[in-house]
C-alpha cells in the first residue's frame, strides 16, 4: 500500500556527485546515502541491463533461427515445385 504525500511547497533539492561520477539527489537537510547503499543500486543496475541486454540477445537468435527454418522450407517447396515441373515424380509420405 502506498500513499502521496502532496505539498504545494517546492522542496530544495540537492545535487551530490559521488566520487564514481554518479549523481544522487537528495532534499536539503538529508543525509548523504551511504557509500555502499550507492554501491549495491548501482551494481544492481548494472546487473539489469546485462540481463536486459541478454534477452534481447536472445530474442534475435530465436528470429535468426526462425528466419533460416522459413527460408528452408521456403527453399524446399521451390525445388519440389521446379521438380515437378519438369516431369519428375512427386514424393509422396505414407503414414503408418
């Protein structure tokens, strides 16, 4: 559950650029976050867009191979259409 707290006053805002050059946004008269709090969310978003990155990775691998299965079937079809074309008897499959 969750609640807003709205405020018609504007709050000071404050600017902290860490020593890694990350910036964290404070309101004035707060403390600083902690150096290892920092840290493990910037590890933590780091680890997210690997795994982001990853998924999109392997979503395009499951087009490229769905691309190759169409064109092969795409290529199978033509042969055995040009096959019968010219002449040659067609395949048939018995089922058993």
């Amino acid at each position: 559950m969750s609640t807003q707290a709205q405020s018609r006053a504007a709050r000071k805002l404050s600017v902290h650029v860490d020593e890694h050059g990350g910036f964290h946004v404070i309101q004035l008269g707060e403390a600083l976050p902690k150096p290892a709090a920092i840290s493990l969310r910037e590890q933590t978003e780091r680890q997210a867009a690997r795994l982001r990155q990853q998924a999109v990775d392997e979503a395009a691998v499951q087009v490229g191979r769905w691309t190759l299965s169409m064109a092969a079937l795409c290529a199978a079809a033509l042969r055995r259409g040009e096959a019968e074309g010219r002449g040659a008897p067609r395949e048939t499959y018995v089922s058993s």
